[in-house]
C-alpha cells in the first residue's frame, strides 16, 4: 500500500475544523428531529386523551339510558328494582374500567419514545466512532 496524495490544498487542521463543524451542524440536525419527533408524539398523546375525553362526555347519557334500559330489562325479568339497578351499575362500572384501561395504555411511555430520533443518534454515533 502506498500513500495517496489528494488534490485538496487544505491542511490538516482546516481538514479537523470542517469535521468538527460538519459534525456540530450533524448534532444541531439530530436536535432539530428529536424536537420534532418528540412534539409530533405529545401532539398524537394530546389527540388521544382529548379523544378520550370527548368520548366519555359524549357516551356518559347514552350509557345511562342503555343502563337503565337493562335494569328495565331484568325488571321485566322479574329481579327487584335494587337488585337490577345494581346489576346495570356493575356492567356499566366494568365497561368504563376496560375504557380507562384501553385509554391509558395509549399514553404509555412506550408510545411516546422518539424511536427514529434514538436510532439516528445511534447511526451518527457509529458513524463517528468510524
């Protein structure tokens, strides 16, 4: 292997000054993108949970008369009044927890990791290391 002459007239410590540049402009980039990654995630979180919300507003009277339409319903079964409504409130208080739950497992921390921004840091920290 011999040595290799370049055509560039630079010298070596305008060489390490444009890597160190390039390599600060690579990191103010890798900023920019987790910014915005992360804010794209807040955003789709605050979507969720104003979803969430507005869900449960809109459903809270159509899950009352649906409650005291099965109350009705045992009623008419013959069960007692305090047994039926309480029977309807059961159902009604487990469909709200599986609500809750579903909801909560969309703002989980998983969720809002800025997964592509981590994997181009990594790249970036590989391609240094080269």
């Amino acid at each position: 292997m011999g040595f290799v002459m370049s055509d560039d007239p630079r010298s070596i410590p305008e060489l390490v000054g444009d890597a160190v540049t390039q390599l600060s402009a690579l990191v103010r980039n890798e900023l920019a993108l987790a910014r915005a990654e992360i804010t794209a995630k807040a955003s789709a979180a605050a979507i969720g949970l104003a979803m969430i919300v507005g869900g449960a507003v809109v459903a809270i009277p159509a899950l009352v008369l649906l409650l005291f339409s099965v109350a009705a319903g045992l009623m008419f079964l013959g069960l007692g009044p305090g047994l039926a409504y309480l029977a309807a409130a059961i159902l009604g208080a487990a469909a709200s927890g599986i609500l809750v739950v579903v909801g909560l497992g969309r703002l989980k921390p998983d969720a809002l990791t800025p997964d592509r921004t981590i994997a181009e840091i990594r790249r970036d920290i590989a391609a240094v290391k080269e």
